[in-house]
C-alpha cells in the first residue's frame, strides 16, 4: 500500500506543472484580446488537458490493480 501512496504523490505532484500552464496560457490569451492569441492559448490549453487526463488515466489504473490485489 505503501508503494501505491508514493505513487500517487508523485502522479498528484505531476498536476501542478501543466495545471500553472494551463492558467498561464488562458490568461495570457485572455490579456492580450486577439483573436489569434486566444486561438493559441486554447489550442495550448487543450494540450495540458491531455496531459493531465493522461495522469488521471495513470492513477484510476494504479487504484484498480490496488483493489484487485486486495481481494
């Protein structure tokens, strides 16, 4: 269990990097009020989202290879 723990410290650490981006992005975009800008800092936003459903993926497999060695 210990292990799954450290796991997901690191995985949940993970988020903080592309969660900053992700703000950063939109509000850069959102400040500079082009069109253009927001276009990029949408399209630079949905990458994060991919990112963080990726380590979202990661940590539902983990807890489910946890609860089926716990049976």
């Amino acid at each position: 269990m210990e292990n799954l723990v450290e796991q997901m410290d690191v995985l949940l650490h993970g988020f903080c990097q592309p969660l900053t981006v992700l703000q950063c992005r939109l509000a850069l975009g959102e400040l500079s009020g082009e069109p253009s800008a927001m276009r990029e800092a949408i399209g630079a936003a949905l990458g994060e989202c991919a990112r963080l459903n990726q380590k979202i993926d990661a940590m539902r497999e983990m807890l489910q290879r946890a609860e089926l060695q716990d049976r």
